[in-house]
C-alpha cells in the first residue's frame, strides 16, 4: 500500500519540531494537538513553506524533499485550507475558483473546477462576491478551490475554528463527502477531537513539535496508553462505523448494526442500509454488574473489561470489548471500588441512545 513518509526537523527559538511518521496515502489523517504543540508548523513545512525544515517528506513514490533536495513550493500540489477562507474579494465565487488554474491542461481544469463545484454544492453561488457569503459558505468556497488545483495531497489547518457552532454543523457534511467520494490523501488539523473523528480514518497526535501517537483512529482513541491526555479524560470517545438496519418514525429511533451488536440511537432522516459513524463520549456510558429491565436506557449490552486506565480528579477509563466493537467508560474511582471490578470481569454497558452522536 501507498504511503506519506515524513521525517522533519525544524527549531525556532524556544520551539522544536521534530516530526517521524508515515501514513496510509489515502483517506484522511487527523492531527490533533494542543495549541502550540507544531499542528500548523508542520503542515507549513510539508508544504514546503518552512524552507529552513530539514529532513524527508515522500508522497507515495515521490520524493518532495530529501538532503539538500527540496522540491519547490509551486511544485508541490498541495491543496492548503486554511482558518480563514483568504478570497479575493473583488473577485466572483467562480473567479476565485479558476484562479491558480493557469499550472493544469484544459482538460484537467474543467474535470476538477466541475468535480469541485459539485462536491461543494456552489452552483448557485458561482456569480457571488465573497462579501454576500457566510463564513461556513466562503469556507466551501475555499475548499473547492484546494480541490480544483488537482492536488496530490490536502492540507486542513483548522478549516473550521473560526466558524459558530451552526456553520459548523452546516459544513461538516461537505467535509464528510470530501473524505468519502475523493481519492486524495488529507491531513486535517485541529484541536476538536469529536470535529476529526468525523472524517479521519487515520490520527496522529503531536505533543511539544513530537508525534505521540500513530495509527487508525479506532486503535489511537481505544489505546489504553493513550487514555489520558489528548484523548483521553473528559474527551475520551470512541468512533463506531455502523449501517442502519430498520427506522421507526413513529418513536423516533433507528437500530444500526455495528461490528459487536446492535444498537438503538435517535432516528434524524436516516434511511435503512445508509453507513454511519457514530460517536459516543466515555462519560454517556456506565456499567453495571446486571442488567437492568425497569431502566430508561435502552442500550444495555454484554461487554467485557478488558483495561482499566487511571484519569484525573478521581474517575477511571474501562476499555470494553464487545465482539469486534471497543468502548470507553469513564467512572469514577469510588465506582470502581464499590462494584469491585476488574480486568475481564464481565459488565453491562448503558448508553442513551440520545447520547449517542452521528
């Protein structure tokens, strides 16, 4: 299989960047940090505008830079998204798609200016000026122009932190289609874990300029070495790919099937056989030793314990296995003691199924 590999180096100051990692090159890869861990530096760098960064960056069989071999930036097709959109404001919304198109053959441009247009959804906005957008639309703006260069590899800076929460729920669609029906390799920065997990596959996590953590993003958030910290603690969740099974309007739930079982979550205009990833945070799940019929909860299932990982201010992380599935729980520490509970004890998972995000 293809693969990005990348071994960088890069210091300023008080700052040092020492990035070693290869990827799958295809899909998306998140890269989650905390603020001044190196996200956006080494996004820079890998888009070569760092140029004092040394080491090695191969795209699949292409080599971008190696020893004192640095491909230039013009050269580089990458599609950079950035916080801002950065239109030319005097320039229509179709203008601002065609601008850089100058470096691919015709035929190439009408392919990917159309492909971009219509994975965005912007037919309607073409003879608009920036100025006449909202922020989420300008941002799909500036997304399909990435695409429209035809790039080898996507670069996301944050693409939606300087967004409210409804531009946000309004973009993250179009970001979904992206990862789904492209087959160009991204990196998605951010600092929103519940924002990568809805479209990386793969996810990196980088702490003070050094990757921590490497592989898909299923192992990364279940790894109980990785419980605390980025992931972990209150931001602790796990990410389920399920495909619906059957709806039923009349109560307003659907039963999805995942790998480990079955589960009931709201039913929001899902249609039957559609694919899902789900989202459930550590602290929507408790356990319990029986299963409870006279609950609220409709989600209780079979788990077993598999880890126990130690978080902050007195709660515990449960890594649960069921089947092929793996879940967090987060606990308190007097939970734990009370319930008497151990590594391979057998226990009952509880999730809402409003707790449970798509």
């Amino acid at each position: 299989m293809s693969s990005i590999r990348v071994d960088l180096q890069f210091s300023r100051q008080d700052f040092a960047l020492h990035a070693l990692f290869e990827i799958p090159a295809s899909g998306i890869t998140g890269v989650l940090g905390y603020s001044g861990s190196g996200k956006t530096t080494l996004l820079r760098a890998i888009a070569g505008l760092e140029p004092r960064a040394q080491g090695s960056i191969h795209i699949g069989a292409t080599c971008w830079q190696e020893g004192s071999y640095a491909r230039p930036v013009h050269q580089r097709r990458v599609g950079f998204v950035f916080q801002q959109p950065n239109l030319f404001p005097h320039l229509t919304v179709n203008e601002n798609l065609c601008f850089g198109l100058r470096f691919r053959g015709a035929t190439e441009q009408s392919f990917a200016l159309d492909a971009a247009i219509s994975l965005l959804g912007l037919e309607s906005l073409l003879d608009r000026s920036p100025a006449t957008l909202s922020g989420g639309e300008q941002q799909r703006v500036a997304i399909a122009r990435a695409l429209a260069s035809a790039p080898e590899l996507l670069l996301f800076d944050e693409p939606l932190s300087a967004l409210d929460e409804r531009r946000k729920a309004e973009l993250l669609p179009y970001l979904e289609r992206v990862h789904r029906e492209l087959q160009v390799p991204g990196l998605y920065v951010s600092h929103a874990i519940s924002e990568v997990t809805r479209i990386a596959d793969h996810l990196l996590l980088l702490d003070a300029g050094r990757i921590v953590a490497n592989g898909p993003i299923v192992d990364v958030l279940t790894d109980p070495e990785n419980s605390t910290g980025l992931v972990g603690g209150d931001q602790a969740l796990v990410v389920i790919d399920v495909r619906v099974a059957e709806t039923d309007a009349v109560v307003g739930l659907a039963r999805v099937t995942a790998p480990g079982g079955d589960l009931l979550i709201k039913h929001d205009r899902l249609v039957v056989g559609e694919k899902l990833r789900l989202q459930i945070a550590a602290h929507d799940i408790s356990v319990a030793l029986t299963k409870a019929d006279d609950s609220s909860i409709i989600n209780i299932l079979p788990t077993r314990i598999d880890a126990i990982s130690h978080s902050t201010c007195g709660q515990v992380i449960l890594r649960l296995v069921m089947g092929e599935t793996i879940l967090l729980s987060c606990i308190s520490m007097s939970s734990l003691k009370r319930l008497n509970l151990r590594v391979g004890d057998s226990v009952f998972a509880q999730i809402k199924a409003v707790a449970v995000l798509t």
